[in-house]
C-alpha cells in the first residue's frame, strides 16, 4: 500500500472514532441525569461527558488534517469542516433513529 491509500485508512478510523466519542459525549451530557433532584454538574459528568466531546474534536481534526495530507482537492479549512459535518450529520442520524426504534417499540409515546 502507497503511503496515500493509508493515510486515508487512518482518517478513515479517526473520522469513525470521532463519531463514536461525539456520540458517547452528547448521550452522557444529555440523558445521564436520571432523577430529578441529580446534580447536573457533578464530577461524572465533566469526566465522562465533556472528555469524549473533547477527543472527537481532536480526532475530527485529526481526520480533516489526514485527509488533506493524503492528497485531497481542498484546503486543509475545508477538509477540517467537512469532517466536522460528516460527524455530526451521521451522530444525529444514529439519534434519529434510536427515538424511531424506540417510539416504535412504544418506549416513548
């Protein structure tokens, strides 16, 4: 493999890993309270919520920087911006269709 095909690959897993801790961070930061009287700023919070936010803006950097290394047509600003929105298109797709599954499966009315 030429040394373009990979740095793609590794954007590639770093756009993936990006969504995925995007995910992991929106669900903690949104659905975690579970009672009313919970704090919502209490220390699980800040650690297991804003820490994955954190890293899939590292890791969506990341993947914009690769990909335009790797030898793509745009500028590095809008590698960078299309990584961003891939991500957070497909993040609120996933959403989407979780509250479908669970309307659906009469969780929500």
């Amino acid at each position: 493999m030429n040394d373009r095909i990979r740095t793609r690959i590794f954007s590639a897993v770093a756009e993936a890993l990006g969504c995925f801790f995007l995910y992991v961070g929106t669900f903690v930061l949104l659905l975690v309270p579970r009672f009313p009287e919970e704090s919502y700023l209490a220390w699980h919070r800040i650690l297991y919520g804003v820490a994955p936010t954190v890293l899939s803006i590292a890791l969506l950097t990341l993947a914009g920087w690769l990909w335009n290394r790797s030898g793509g047509a745009a500028s590095l600003n809008t590698s960078v911006q299309r990584a961003f929105l891939v991500a957070i298109g497909l993040v609120a797709l996933f959403w989407v269709g979780l509250i479908m599954v669970a309307h659906l499966q009469g969780r929500i009315p």
